[in-house]
C-alpha cells in the first residue's frame, strides 16, 4: 500500500510509545500526563449521568448540532465574562473532541501545505502532531523563562505565509513555564501589528496553585484571536469535551465546516453529562482540591530534586499545572539517560519531541500528579544517582 506523505511525515506519539515501556508495574513513571484518577469526581458524574437521562431522554443518544449543546456553550461563555472579563458570547464557544480536535482543525483550516506556524520551542508534542498533518512549516521561537523570545518571534513574523502562532500561556506542556504579565503585553503589541492568528491553548490555567492568575494575551484584545480550553485536567479526559473560544465569525464557520466533516459533532451524550454536572456541583471546590492534591506533589518533587539532583541540572519550579522540566549541563543527552534511568527502573519523557527540528537535547519532563509523595521521592532520589 502506498501511503500519504502527509502521514508519512507525522511522527506517530513519542510519548504513547514511551508509556508502553514504562507502563509496567514496577517502574515508577514522571514519564504520563496523566491527571490523578483520584481527582475524577466519579460519584458526582455517575448521578448527572442518571439525572441527565432522565431529564432529556432520547436527546443524549442522537445526532446533535456541531456547534456543541447549547447550554454548555452558554455555561462556558458566561465563565469566561466572570472570571477573565471578557465579552464571550455562546455563539463564540464551539464544543471539540478534546482541544486536542480543535488543533487539528485549526491547521485543516488555516494551513496551505508550507504555510508557516510559529511554534514555542519546546513546544507541545500534540500540538506539532496535529499540525504536522496540514504540511506546515515550523517557525521554532525559544520558549524563555517568562515567555517567548521577542526578537525570535519578530524574525519568525517576517517569514511567509505566516499563519498563526501557538503558544501554552500556563504552565505549559512541556516545561510547566508561565509568560510574565509584562511579555503578554508586549506579544500581544507586536502580533497587532501583523495578520496572523494567536492560539492561546490553555488546558492548565485554572490549576494554579502559588501566584495570581494573568490576563490573556490576546483574548479580548487581538481579533484574530483563538482560546482553547478543556474539561480533561479539571474534570476528565476520557469524555473527551474541549472547546475553541473566537469572536472571528468567519473562522468559526470554516471550523464548523471541518467539524462536520471530521466527526459530524462532538460526543452529546458527553456533553449533557458535563453540563449536568457543572450545573450541580460545587466546582470551583471541585478544582480545588486537584490543586491542593497538585501542589503537595509538586512540592515533594522540587524539594528531592533539590536534595538528591547534581547542580549542573537546573529546572522550573511550576506556579500551577502538572510538569516540571529539567535541563543537563553536563553534555549528557535526555536519550542516554533514559536508557540507564530505565535499568534503575525510573521513567520521564526525554526533551526531544517537543522540539520540531533538534534531536539529542539535554532535557526531560516529569510529571508529578501521578505519583504518592513516598514514590516521587524514591523515584527523584534513583534519578538523581544515575544524573
Ligand atoms: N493542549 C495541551 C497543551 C495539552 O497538554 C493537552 C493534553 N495533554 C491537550 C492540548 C489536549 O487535551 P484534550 O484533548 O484532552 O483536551
């Protein structure tokens, strides 16, 4: 059989087909990012299916509208108005199969094949999985402390067809990295100055757990502006609900129209559940608790990284979200040290997919919401002898 170049040039998940090895029982593993099943308000969700159904019946097993159920997409834009103050309407939400859906279609929508996307480097792996499906051409801008390098973003803005630019605003995916208040504003000026699109992917902002939440960069202020959120940190992932927040009409039909021709809509009978479910819950206490939950374990894993790593390896230390990212300054690769830290039976995601074009990079992502603060330990304390 002869095979697309499209397909055959997307790299199948590095990180799918890392858990397969460090899946097994005895490994401990920074290596998923995963929430905490723990944080699955099961009981809660079971009744709202039981209540869901009895209220609307046949309506959660049919076809439904690709714009998503409307009272979720009321329900979330009346969020937005109260806690980021912006002017949402229910008709600028539009309900996806995960946010994951909404990149891909962004790129069918926006991207010719060699059309450019600016991407933060590192940057995250399914956001380059799902682009790399519309042919692109990545522009890579480094991913700083605070946020994207300014001069490497106006370099990447000169290029053409320029297209859009990607960014995870909080604690981001791989690095658990937060743009400062002062590099929003000053991206947000320099992309008013050019046509092109800024996706705000935002599945972590409301799992902040040290600091004070950030405006948007864009949302509210650029018109060409796209916000992505999720149900899959604070809720769930396997219903598998996320959203595309635009008040550019023209872009949202053209998604409507990728939509229709991806997966007609998304899950209703998801959707029914949700929103049962935010209408009758406490949430805000909901998410809470997966901050405090977050928090402890976070805090367990800088404070062995601190004790039990060499200094030549520094690290973030994340205000909220769900990674750490930790960089070697010893020559060694994230490749190599994957190998020996597998032997000592401790697993993390090396740096390299998150970069669209360097290999043999000297970084690693752990993941701390999966582990008892006893096991981040052990498993920070053996990859601190192998670093
Ligand atoms: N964007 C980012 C930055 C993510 O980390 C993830 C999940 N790992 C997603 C999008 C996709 O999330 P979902 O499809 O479950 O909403």
């Amino acid at each position: 059989m002869q095979y697309s170049d499209r397909i055959l040039n997307t790299p199948s998940s590095f990180i799918r087909n890392i858990l397969k090895v460090t899946d097994s029982k005895d490994v401990i593993s920074f290596a998923g990012g995963l929430p905490n099943p723990i944080s699955f308000p099961i009981d809660a969700l079971k009744a709202s299916v039981d209540h869901a159904i009895g209220e609307n019946g046949s309506k959660l097993f049919q076809y439904s509208s690709t714009q998503g159920y409307a009272p979720l997409r009321e329900y979330i834009a009346a969020k937005y108005q109260r806690v980021h103050g912006l002017d949402i309407q229910p008709e600028d939400v539009f309900i996806t199969t995960g946010s994951q859906q909404a990149l891909e279609l962004i790129g069918k929508v926006l991207i010719n094949k060699g059309d450019g996307i600016i991407m933060e480097e590192p940057g995250y792996l399914g956001a380059i999985q799902a682009f790399t499906l519309s042919e692109p051409t990545f522009y890579p801008v480094t991913l700083e402390n605070d946020g994207l390098n300014l001069e490497e973003l106006e370099n990447a803005l000169q290029q053409k067809n320029v297209k859009f630019v990607y960014t995870v605003p909080n604690f981001q995916n791989p690095t658990g990295l937060t743009y400062s208040k002062e590099k929003r504003e000053q991206i947000c000026e320099i992309l008013s100055k050019y046509d092109v699109a800024l996706i705000e992917d935002d599945p972590y902002g409301e799992l902040r757990f040290q600091g004070e939440p950030l405006p948007y960069i864009g949302a509210g202020k650029l018109e060409n502006s796209i916000l992505l959120g999720s149900f899959s940190k604070t809720v769930t992932p396997g219903m598998r609900l996320g959203f595309i927040i635009t008040k550019n009409k023209e872009l949202m039909q053209h998604i409507e129209t990728a939509k229709q021709a991806s997966d007609l809509h998304t899950n209703i009978f998801s959707q029914y559940v949700i929103y049962d479910y935010l209408a009758n819950n406490e949430y805000t206490e909901h998410v809470n608790k997966i901050i405090a939950l977050y928090k402890e374990q976070s805090d367990t894993m800088l404070a062995a990284m601190d004790e039990f790593f060499p200094a030549h390896v520094t690290y973030t230390k994340p205000e909220g979200g769900m990674f750490i990212w930790a960089t070697m300054n010893n020559g060694a690769t994230a490749l190599e040290v994957f190998e020996k830290a597998m032997e000592q039976k401790v697993a993390f995601v090396p740096g390299d997919p998150f970069y669209t074009s360097k290999t043999g990079v000297n970084t690693l992502r752990l993941n701390y919401t999966n582990a008892t603060p006893e096991v981040i330990r052990e498993g920070i304390k053996r990859l601190g002898s192998i670093l």
